[in-house]
C-alpha cells in the first residue's frame, strides 16, 4: 500500500470515529465510552488499520534509515564528491545531447574539471566539490560565538574554492567561456549561500564563477541548449543565404550568356532579313531580264 494511501485511510479512521461519536451520544451530552470503544475497534478491524498502521510505521524507519546512511555517505570526502559528480552527470544526461557535454574529461590543457559543456563560444566548465565538513560545524555549533565563527570559517573554504574555480576555469584565452559553474549538490547548502553569503557570491559572479544548486544548474543548461540551438539556426540561416549568394551570382552569370546569346540571334535574324531583302531584289532583276528577251522584234521602236 501506498504512503499517500495509508494516510488517507487514516483520515477515513478519524472522520468515522467523529460520526460514531455524533451517533454515540447520549441524551444527557456525554458519550458511552464502552460502546465508542467497541465501535472504533471493530472499524479498524474491519478496514485494515492495524496493519496499515504497521507499514506506516515501516516506512517511516525505513526512511530515517535511509536519511541516516545519507548523511553518514555525506560525511565522507570521497564519497561526498562521487555523490556530488553522479548527481551532476545524472542532470547533464537528462538535459542534454551527449555530444554536448563531457565528464572528467581534459578540456582546459590538462586540466580535467568534474564536467563541461561545449558551446559555440566555448567550453563552460563546472566543478561539484564542496566543503561541507565546514557547512556541518557551523550547523552543529553549540553556541552563539561558536556558530559565528565557524559561519567565518565556512565562508572563507567557500571563497577559496570559487577562487580556485576562477583560476582554473575561467579562460577565454585557452577556449573556455567566461563563466564557469561552481555546483553545489545540496539545495540546503545552496540556500545558505543565497541568504547569508549574497555579496560573496555576487563578486565571484562578476569574475565568472556562478555558483548553481541542483534546480537552478537544470535552468541555466536549458539555457545554454537554447543559446546553442539559435546559433545553430543562425549558422543554417547563414548558409542557406551563402547558397542564395551563390546561386544569384550564377544566375546573373547565365543572364549575361544569355543577353550575349540573344544579341548574337538579333544579328543573325538581322542578316537573314538583309539575305532575304538581296534575295527579293535579285528575283526582281531576274524577272525583268526575263520579260526583256521575250519582247517581239516588230514591237522594238
């Protein structure tokens, strides 16, 4: 049985128990508890409840137990950025081609970020390490000026792993965009950023390192996607204009053959009328020779 469907059969316990309370009570206000009691006990016989209770209390440790093993896996290093890099690829694999993007694979020299996508103005290049051994001291502290400083402590690991970003990966002159993407893999560790270091990560946005939570680096992909299909339209644009270009210096080229032709066929049928107007002529002198030697002699003055 489903999680939503125990509830609901639960909320189906409690709104008949309210009925056989209504239907329960007696003249004087008060209700026989005995007879409600039996009541209840036979309803939850009757649908089930007691083992729909039971599955409800499974599932519940079944989830702490997993939140537990979680939180432990978290806690190591190792671990941690293998979790950190399989969330990563899971999001580049959904959200784009595979000849978009590669993982752990050298595309600044020999450096080898956890992943990057390749655009038409270059490579963007995203690292998921995090320093959550940090986050966790500042969460667990157990009082004011402890939680104080290890909030500074956590702030400076963040800037020093934006700043090693920057420096790795933000390269234009070696083919990469001008941005780079720091992932953080826990939207809570996320949101902290946003409400308590905003001014931290607004400077290292100005010098190309957006950090990004699981949500927002699913936007900003949808972006780049949309950015590389426009500029492949264009390049196709580009083209099918190159060949328009192409086929109307080709045309002009016929145009002027056959400008040349047409004058050539003018020519000619210029000629064949001069021939033909000689011809006319000719049969003309012809036919008056021939009418000159048959005249009679007696007819000559």
């Amino acid at each position: 049985m489903a999680t939503h469907e125990l509830l609901l059969a639960g909320a189906v316990l409690l709104l008949g128990a309210a009925l056989l309370i209504l239907l329960l009570r007696r003249e004087d206000g008060g209700v026989d508890r005995d007879m409600l009691d039996a009541s209840i006990g036979r309803a939850i016989s009757d649908i089930g409840l007691e083992s729909t209770a039971g599955q409800i209390e499974k599932h519940a440790s079944e989830m702490k137990a997993f939140h537990a093993d979680v939180e432990q896996m978290l806690r190591t290093p190792q671990a941690r950025g293998g979790f950190g890099e399989v969330q990563l690829e899971t999001i580049l694999a959904d959200g784009l081609p595979e000849d978009m993007y590669g993982v752990r694979e050298a595309a600044v020299g020999n450096l080898r970020p956890d992943a990057h996508v390749r655009t038409p103005e270059g490579v963007v290049c995203i690292d998921s390490k995090f320093p959550l051994e940090a986050f966790e001291r500042y969460v667990d502290a157990e009082d004011d000026d402890e939680r104080a400083r290890q909030k500074r402590a956590f702030a400076r690991a963040v800037e020093d792993q934006l700043e090693k970003i920057e420096g790795d990966y933000v390269r234009p002159e070696q083919g990469t965009t001008d941005f780079a993407f720091a992932f953080i893999p826990s939207e809570r560790v996320y949101y902290h950023l946003v409400t308590e270091e905003y001014d931290l990560l607004r400077e290292y946005a100005t010098r190309g390192v957006q950090v990004v939570s699981p949500l927002t680096l699913t936007q900003k992909l949808d972006l780049v996607k949309a950015g590389v299909h426009a500029k492949r339209l264009s390049e196709q644009a580009e083209q099918v204009q190159s060949q328009l270009q192409r086929l109307g210096r080709r045309f002009e080229a016929f145009q002027d053959d056959w400008d040349t032709f047409m004058t050539h066929v003018g020519n000619a049928k210029n000629k064949a009328d001069d021939a033909d107007a000689d011809i006319d002529r000719l049969r003309e002198e012809f036919d008056r020779i021939e009418g000159l030697s048959g005249e009679a002699p007696d007819e000559r003055p």
